[in-house]
C-alpha cells in the first residue's frame, strides 16, 4: 500500500511516533474507571445503581491488578524495555499507574462512606456496625457465628509447624494479633484466619429484629466473635487484608496436545499466581503491615490502605436483596421488529431484506428465534457458529444440542482462552461434545472473537446460507446491558464469505479470499487503513466516525494524524483505553474524542467513512488494538443497504456525538471533561432517546 503524503502545512508538525502524541493505555483504562466512578456520586442516578457503578469500579480494578498490572511487574522483573508507542516503561509506568489507582480507591470509600452509606441510610437500607447491634440482634448474630460459620473457620496460629496459608486470590482474610500461650505452652503473635468463599459477605437480618433492609458484614460478625476462634489468649488485633494474583494463564499452545485439558490442568493454580496489590483496613499497624508486605514479596507502592470493606465489589449482594425498585432504573421492554413477531418466518423475510437489531434497545430473541427456527426446520441441515463468552445453560447451547440431538450437523467453535471465561468454556465445549457436536477450539495462538451464525438450509434450488453476525456476545443476559448490533442477513456474499471462514477456522489452509468481509489477522487492518487513506485524498471534504472500546493501535492512529493533518474532520466514540491525543496543533486539530458512559455499556464498533458522498460503514466485533486486529480472528462487515447504513449512522453515531448529558470529552493532555452542564434540565443521553424512541414502538422495522 502506498503511503499517502502529508500537505505541505503539516511538515513542521513533530514526527507522529514521537511518545508526546500518545497517552498510555494502563492510564487511559484508569480513567475510564474514574468516569464510571463518577455515576455513583451523580445524583441523576437512582440511589441503587449509584452502588452497582462503585462495585463495578471495584472489578474492573481487579481485573486490571489481575491482569494488567500483574504484566508490568513481570516486565520489570524480567528486565523489558517501553512497549507502547508512549515509551514510558515498566518502571515509569507502574509508578504512574499507581498513583492514579490510590487516587481512584481513595474516592471510592469517600463516595462509599460520605455519600452513598448515608443516603442508603435515609432510604432505611443500614449497614450496620458492631457498636450499632441491640441486644435481639446480637443474640441472633451470635446464633447465626455459631451455627453457619464458625464451623467452617480454621483458624491458623503461625508457627514452624504452621506456615503462612495459601491465601487464594481475591479472598477475604483475617490477620489476628495474639497474646498469650496455648495449652501446649506455645506463644504465636499472629494468627490468620481465612473467610470461605461459601459464605455469603453481606447477611440479611431478619426484619423483626431490625428495620425491613438491614445487614450486617460477614467481617463484622467474625470479629465479634473471634476470641471463639482462640480461647484462653487475648485478642491485641483483628485486621481485614485481601491479596490479588496474577491471574493470567500460560499455556504454549503449539506444545500442547490438548488444549482443553492443559487448560483445565492450568485453571487450579490461578487463585496462586504471584500477589500483585496488598489490600488492608486502614486501622492495620505498620508491623502487621510490613509483615504482610513480606510474606507476599511486595513494595510499599503495592499497598492499599482501605477505610472500609477490602472488597466493595461483594456490595453488590445489597441490589439484589433490597426490594426497592423506585431506587432502581425504570424496566423496559426490548422493541421488537414487527417481521421478528413471526420466527416462523424468518428465513422467507431473509430471502427478501436483511434484518438489523440494536441491543438493548431491540430484543435479542429474534436472535434465539434464528437458531430455534433452525432447529426445528426440517430442511435445515446444518448450523455452524463461533461461541467466545456465554453460559453453559445458555439458550443457544441448548438450541445446538438440539439440533445435534436431532441429527443436524453442528459445528461449534469454542474460544477456550476468553479470560476468565475458561472454564465456563470447558463446560460449555464438553456438554457439546457429549451429544455430538463438532467442537473445535479456533487457531493456535489466535482468539477466534469473530461473532457468527451460519445456517445451512436445503431449498429447491440447492443449499442457502443464512447468517448472523453481531458486535457482542451470544450472552442473553448482556444483550440486556451491553448496547450491540446484530445483523441477519441472506446476502450470498457475506453468506459464502462466512463459510469460507468457518472451512478456514476448522480446516488449514491460505486465507481465503472473501468478498466483502474484512478478516483480522489478514484484511481488516489494511481496509481500515486504505479507507482512512481514501479520506485522506479527499482532505477538507474527508469524514471519518468511528466508534470502539478501545483505540490503541498505533498505526492506525498515525493515519489518522495524517488524516488530521490533511483537514479531514474525524470524530471519535471511544468507551474506553485511547491512546490517541486529539486537539494537538498540527497534529490533531481535527480530531475530537468522546466517551460516553451511562445505563448500558457500550459495546458497539462502528467504522464510518464519508468517501465523497459514497459513504462506507462497518460494523464489527474488533476494536482498533494490536491483539484485534494480529493476534485474534475478528470480522467486519459493510453494511450497503442504505436505509440500514442511514440507521446505524444515526443510532450508533449521530446520536453519540449529539449526547450532552453522559459524554465526556478527551482534552489533549489525556484528561477527560464532562459535558452535562449542570444547569441544562433539557440535556440529550444517547441512551434515553434510543430507550424512548423503541419503547414507543415495539414493533420499529
């Protein structure tokens, strides 16, 4: 591909590797977080999901620990260089990374505790403290220690004959200062103790003892009762502390036999990876501190002093016991195309005009309809279809055993590597397996992310090829709070392209040719890149939108620097991690970055060109980073229909850069800066008028 050369104008402009024209992705996910943070201390937000959006914070924060900054550390150890086009650097890095967690966890518990505890409380949902019980419920909390925990504790004084336990990840733990001997003469001054995954960190009390919606910490009740747990010595110290692991998993594909077993044989050892954070209530003394720090081969920068909870992501228990629905988002019902009220007759529609469902806005039955329809058709022969996250008491699993069971032929690709999804996905593969379908596991050292559905059906002209290909997951439950596209379709072009990439999948072989499709690893970067060019040498009249979770790929941010540089106005809807500085002279004057964050998370990838008036549009499961766009098998997918591309420009695109109430725009320095303006009672949210305008027709074609 030829490189297209830059206007004169921009030649003084710094070279576009220079790091200053980057933001690092570590920093950029942190800040994403801060603004989901910023949802549980916005008022707007009915009081319950203002909790939910903190305990949110709190997992996306480990699974950062678990997973990214685990990976800074074993940069560091291992002695590696910068990685990204930032140049910043193991060391820098974590030290940057660092202070803007501490930053993010300190608001947290000051959201937690000055905002958000006290307003639960006026609503009479009551956490209660120690020093709060009455004597009725202390009776039944004492009752409650002895008859459903403390036989599960196992309290364990640390001697040569008692080593430091094996604290699992993410657990919940207990370091207990002692003092005094045993009946066996022996002094430990600390003691830890254990809190069973099994038990619930939230307990209801009963409501004749309390007020209708009171709990009490699982920490709090052990502490009450720990001198049970060591009688005869005196309790110095009871001290909260939570250890999170490197969570990744290492499996050599290319020198295994069997992927699925080595990952099953790797899954036990996660809870034991390396400690990465040390999480302690903030009343731990610095010897107790240091002792931990220690044992886990920790620095000082890897602390987290906590004045609360360790682990506020377990709130999240309260949203479902509380029966408060006035403090919950309004329900809605999906919209429903008015063809999709009949699944009977989905395929003769298909034959005819393609259908569009955008989630959560529409249903995702029409989805389930698809594969029941496929099912239970007598001249459907065979379904083929790519499963990455999902459950394994999934409606669709139980459509394709279905159709196994009914003598369809039946192929499945299971991504076994999505994380943290691995042995959902070892369970989901081997129910397969066990009622005869073809199972097969992607390509070695490559995800397969691509989200397809081809339904083989035999008709009177031979076989036709029916699809579906959509930008999420064949999740039902987050097609309710991920926003995402689907796309049914007959057309023998995307059709015969996705055979060709399923005989690719399971097969070996060349790429094949397709022709429409973009394919990652092997098409879809240089058609992104050809179209951004094609903008280029449009200059001033040039279009560029694209909406993405992420955009970190550094390659295709030079080209749009140079589509900048060239005049071409280019929005960009980024929920996530951007590496990409917008508003920098001569570099990205023309570029504007927004996130939007509200009741859904969005998920959607939307590429839009203008081209001169010829305007191109994909929709696809790939955001525009390294490992979408080399290290996994992804699609994109024109959309050529003009009502259909006029719709997805609309839905997905014009109404996002239009959003003034849950948009957040990047400035050039990385930060982010809220849009709502505070006295504007009349503010646009995306997410209310798309929510609108489908609860006032369900059935919207």
């Amino acid at each position: 591909m030829s490189e297209v050369p830059a206007p004169e104008k921009a030649r003084s402009a710094p070279p576009l590797d220079s790091p200053e024209l980057y933001f690092n992705r570590d920093l950029s996910i942190l800040a994403f977080n801060q603004r989901v943070l910023a949802l549980a201390d916005d008022q707007r937000v009915p009081l319950l999901e203002r909790l939910r959006y903190l305990t949110i914070v709190s997992s996306n924060l480990d699974e950062f620990f678990e997973v990214r900054m685990a990976g800074l550390l074993q940069r560091l150890k291992f002695g590696a260089g910068p990685l990204g086009p930032d140049m910043l650097g193991p060391q820098r890095e974590i030290e940057a990374v660092a202070k803007k967690a501490h930053e993010i966890i300190s608001e947290q518990y000051r959201c937690l505790n000055q905002r958000l505890l006290p307003a639960l409380a006026k609503e009479g949902i009551r956490l209660l403290r120690r020093r709060e019980w009455r004597a009725a419920q202390k009776r039944w909390i004492s009752n409650y220690f002895q008859t459903e925990v403390l036989p599960l504790l196992t309290p364990l004084s640390l001697d040569p004959a008692h080593p430091f336990p094996k604290v699992q990840n993410k657990g919940l733990n207990f370091a207990i200062v002692l003092e005094g001997q045993d009946a066996y003469g022996r002094h430990s001054p600390i003691a830890i103790v254990q809190a069973p995954r099994i038990l619930p960190r939230i307990i209801w009390i009963p409501q004749h003892l309390a007020g209708p919606n009171d709990f009490v910490f699982l920490s709090s009740v052990i502490h009450e009762h720990v001198q049970a747990l060591f009688p005869g010595l005196t309790i110095q110290g009871f001290y909260q502390f939570r250890v999170t692991r490197n969570s990744e998993l290492f499996v050599d594909e290319e020198e295994v036999d069997n992927l699925l077993d080595a990952l099953a044989d790797e899954l036990p050892l996660r809870p034991f990876g390396e400690a990465v954070r040390l999480e302690v209530a903030n009343n731990c003394p610095r010897e107790v501190v240091e002792y931990l720090l220690k044992h886990f081969e920790l620095s000082e920068s890897n602390l987290y002093s906590l004045q609360g909870p360790v682990n506020l992501s377990r709130l999240a228990a309260i949203i479902e016991m509380v029966p408060r629905p006035d403090l919950l988002y309004p329900p809605f019902i999906p919209g429903l195309p008015a063809v999709c009220s009949h699944p009977e007759n989905i395929f003769a529609h298909l034959r005819e005009a393609p259908i569009l469902l955008h989630h959560p806005y529409q249903s995702f039955n029409p989805v389930l309809d698809f594969l029941r329809q496929a099912v239970s058709d007598p001249k459907v022969i065979g379904i083929k279809q790519t499963l990455y996250r999902t459950t394994p008491d999934s409606p669709v699993i139980d459509a394709l055993i279905e159709a196994a069971m009914a003598g369809k032929q039946v192929t499945a690709v299971v991504e076994l590597k999505a994380r943290f999804d691995e042995a959902n996905n070892i369970r989901m593969a081997e129910r397969l397996e066990e009622v005869g379908v073809q199972v097969v596991y992607g390509v070695v050292n490559h995800k397969v992310h691509a989200k397809m559905i081809l339904i083989l059906r035999r008709e009177e002209d031979g076989i036709r090829l029916y699809g579906h290909l959509g930008t999420g997951n064949y999740h039902p439950r987050n097609a309710r709070i991920y926003t995402d596209l689907s796309l049914l379709t007959a057309n023998p072009d995307i059709t015969a392209d996705m055979n060709d990439l399923f005989m690719h999948i399971t097969g070996m072989g060349k790429a094949p040719q397709l022709r429409c499709l973009l394919q990652s690893p092997f098409t879809m970067f240089q058609g992104i890149q050809e179209a951004i060019d094609t903008e280029i040498r449009h200059g001033s009249k040039g279009r560029i939108i694209v909406r993405v979770n992420a955009l970190v790929e550094p390659d295709l941010i030079r080209a749009l620097y140079r589509a900048s540089q060239a005049g071409v106005e280019i929005d960009l809807v980024v929920r996530g991690a951007c590496a990409l500085r917008p508003g920098i002279p001569g570099v990205s004057d023309h570029i504007r970055v927004r996130s939007i964050v509200g009741r859904f998370l969005e998920h959607s990838r939307v590429y839009y060109f203008g081209n001169n008036g010829h305007p191109r549009l994909w929709i696809s499961s790939a955001d525009w980073m390294g490992r979408n766009l080399f290290r996994r098998l992804e699609v994109a997918v024109p959309i050529t229909d003009p009502d259909l591309r006029a719709r997805i420009l609309t839905e997905t695109l014009q109404l996002y850069l239009e959003d003034d109430c849950n948009a957040w725009a990047m400035r050039a320095d990385g930060d982010y800066e809220f849009l709502r303006n505070p006295l504007d009672a009349n503010c646009k949210s995306a997410q209310d008028r798309l929510l609108e305008h489908y609860n006032r027709s369900s059935h919207y074609g």
